[in-house]
C-alpha cells in the first residue's frame, strides 16, 4: 500500500513557524495535523488541512525527551478527531536540513498514543510526521493493531511543489 | 531514462532528473493542446503519467493532434494510445495509465497526480476538473485557445492558467464565471467543434510545460510564478494577464477548505498490513 501525503506550502510554513516558538520548559514544541483522505489506485492520499499546536500548559516537565505531552493534550486531539471526523497526524519537528528520521524515542512515544486515534476515529488512518527545515519522514497506522507503514510520498503544495 | 538524454537541462537542479522521474502527471483531453504537453513531458523525462480521453482519432484532428497519423485515423486509435506511443518512443520506461473514457467515471488515478494539466473544451469540465484538483491538493494547470471573427478576419486568443490551492482560481481570474457556463448549457449537444490550430496549440501547451517545470524544478531563485497568462495569436505574444496584479492580492473564496473525499473508509481498502514495516533511525 502506497501513502501519500500532502500539504500546503502555507500550511508547512505555519506549522514551523510556530513548532520554532520557545516554551518556557519544553526543550521543543508538538502538535497535531487534522487530515482528510481519499482512496487512489494502490493506496490513499492523506491531506492536511489544520495545524493544532499543544497547548503551553498541556506539556509535562520531563527533561529526558525534548517535549512530553500531557494527558490533557492527548484528549484534546482525541476530541478534535471525535468531533470532526477526521484523521490526526502527530507532527515535530528535528532542526536540520535533509531527510529526518524517527528516533527510537519518537517510534516508542508514537507507537503508543497513535492507536488510541482507533477508539474514536476506526475507519480512518492515524500517523506521525516529522519535518527537517526542508524535508519529512512519517509513519502511518491502518489499524489499531497493525504495524504503522511509511509514508511512501510527502508533497509540499505551493509556488514551489516540494516532492519527497 | 538514460543519465546522458537529459544532460542539456542539468541547470534545473542535481536532483532535478530524479524529481522529474519520480513525477506522476495527469493529463485531461489529448486533443491540440494535450498531445503536444504528453510529448514535451516524454522529453522532461516524466515518469509516470495518467492519461484521459474518450475520444478516437478523426479526420478533424490530424491538423493538430501529435504523433497522429492517417493509419490511426483508419483504425480508429485512441488519442491515449496515441499519446503513450509518443512517449513511449522518447522514454519507453515511463509508466503511463491510459483511460479511454472520462476522469470522472476512474477518479482514482488522478488523486494520485502531482499536477494535472487540464486541455478541456468545455468551461464545465475545467471546473469540474478545477475543484477535483482543490480536493486534492494538486497544481492544475489550464490552457485554452478560441477564435472570434472580427472586423476584416479572426483573433486567435488564448490562456494558460495556473491554479494552486489557496491562489487564485479560475473563476477569481474571469476564465469562468457563470454567464460562460449558462451559455455552454444551453448550447449542450449543438455540433460543430471550436476552431483549433496547431502553432497556437503549441505555444500554449509549451508555455504550461515552463510553468510545471517552474514549479518543480525551478531554475531561479527570484522567480515569480505568473497565475494567468494570456496569449494574443494576432501578434504572437504571451503575456501576464493585466489582472496579474490584482489577482496576487486576491483571497479566493470560491472554494472551502474541503480536502479528500467524505466518504472514505479504511473498511474499503483492502489489505492494510502491507509489507514495509518501519524501522527506526538508530543515529537519529
């Protein structure tokens, strides 16, 4: 099964632009991407459409990882994807330039709060992303229990077309 | 295709022989104006296209259809398949779908498309294609030519527009609006086609070409991408269009932020284990 995934030039710029603020204890900044998706010939299109940044009070202090989520934030996604049907990517960001990838932490932190997407959202994919300054990688879950796939194909849409 | 056949382009990037192979373009209509952009994206080196039309070859088309020939016209050949052997004569490696019949009954392929040049006769099939393309988060790229007779003779004119999600669209460019639909409507089944000719189909098609390759694999750092040019076939010029201006300060608010399609389930996707399971970066 092919992935691909999708967003605006516009929509990449918001995400970094604010993923760069500084918080007042978190070394780094996460969010969730609220995502639509579409059926192609071997696989699914996965759209982009909103940036919900965590909320300053919703991180946990814990300096042993660059950003811990809260309970509360956690809920709160769930939430968005119960309400408005939607698919919910995690997104981070590692700042470099080039290909990023999913450290051993990000794998074990993902894998264990992206299934939960299931209990509300079944019949739609969940993932992770992580953008570099240029560049993304990503993991997609099909299934609640099924291992997460890679994103076969990110796309960046704008006055430039970034492909990766 | 071969690293040597694409070396005159080199100054589009390192990567940019590996952007443009790993491109999927959809092509709508292969009559004047898609067959000639089937044929310049074969020598880009494209690598995989999906291409759509329902119509075979006639007579009426050898005046302007590339790579069509009398033989095809006596057999009846597909203006897809026509297309896929111009292609594939330039780059027999290029993966081509070929639908012989319209986008709208096999949506699939297309979603898949990294930019979808639009080669329409109908105003109702660029909008239709148009809002596709928004759902879908894909560059759409129109071009169109027409002939008015005028005092003393005819003006060719015609337009090559470039829609991006979140620019303007083609109804907030005055290339649609809804008298031009009305008027289509009700001259639904009159015959005759528009007149079409091949340099003019060429100019059009090979400045959409730029704008795609613009778009991809720019080869300027300051560039501008223009959203409507307009070309006057009476002084073979291409222009900006002079609502240029007005246009890059304009929100469009014809579409919603709709993306996907509603009806999605992950129940209809068959086999969703795949077989590429991830491993994760030890160095990262």
């Amino acid at each position: 099964m092919n992935i691909h995934f999708k967003m605006s030039q516009l929509l990449r710029q918001e995400v970094l632009t604010r993923l760069f603020l500084p918080h007042s204890f978190a070394h780094e900044r996460v969010g969730f991407l609220s995502c639509r998706v579409a059926a192609t010939v071997n696989g699914m299109l996965v759209l982009a459409g909103d940036f919900h940044p965590v909320r300053d009070t919703d991180y946990l202090e814990d300096h042993s990882v660059g950003a811990m989520m809260g309970p509360a934030a956690i809920r709160k996604a769930l939430q968005l994807a119960y309400n408005n049907a939607c698919s919910m990517f995690h997104v981070h960001c590692h700042e470099h330039k080039g290909r990023p990838g999913f450290s051993g932490t990000d794998f074990r932190e993902t894998a264990q709060f992206v299934p939960d997407f299931f209990n509300v959202q079944p019949a739609l994919p969940h993932g992770a992303l992580i953008l570099s300054t240029d560049s993304a990688v990503g993991l997609c879950w099909t299934g609640q229990t099924n291992l997460p796939l890679p994103l076969a194909k990110i796309s960046f849409v704008g006055e430039v077309l970034k492909l990766i | 295709m071969n690293k040597s056949t694409l070396q005159r382009q080199r100054f589009l990037g390192p990567n940019s022989d590996d952007i443009l192979g790993r491109s999927r373009i959809g092509v709508v209509g292969l009559g004047g104006g898609g067959s000639h952009i089937a044929q310049q994206l074969g020598h880009v080196g494209i690598g995989h296209f999906v291409l759509y039309d329902s119509q075979s070859l006639d007579e009426t088309n050898l005046n302007r259809v590339v790579g069509g020939t009398e033989k095809d016209v006596s057999h009846a050949i597909a203006k897809v398949s026509i297309a896929r052997r111009v292609i594939n004569s330039i780059n027999p490696h290029a993966e081509i779908t070929e639908v012989q019949g319209l986008w709208q009954t096999q949506p699939e392929p297309l979603r898949d498309c990294d930019v979808i040049f639009g080669c329409v006769d109908t105003y109702q099939g660029r909008e239709q294609l148009e809002r596709f393309a928004r759902r879908c988060l894909i560059p759409y790229i129109d071009i169109g030519m027409d002939v008015h007779a005028i005092d003393g003779g005819f003006s060719i004119s015609g337009q090559i527009a470039l829609s991006l999600p979140s620019r303007p669209c083609l109804w907030c460019m005055g290339v649609l609006y809804e008298a031009l639909l009305a008027e289509e409507a009700s001259q639904y089944g009159a015959g005759g086609g528009r007149a079409q000719v091949v340099w003019s189909n060429g100019i059009l098609a090979s400045t959409a070409v730029g704008l795609f390759i613009q778009l991809v694999a720019p080869w300027h750092t300051q560039q501008v991408l223009p959203i409507l040019l307009e070309y006057d076939g009476n002084t073979h010029a291409v222009n900006s269009s002079r609502k240029e201006r007005i246009l890059r300060r304009m929100k469009c608010t014809h579409y919603t932020a709709d993306l996907g399609d509603p009806f999605f389930t992950l129940t209809s996707q068959g086999d969703l284990n795949g077989d590429q399971n991830y491993v994760y970066d030890k160095s990262a």
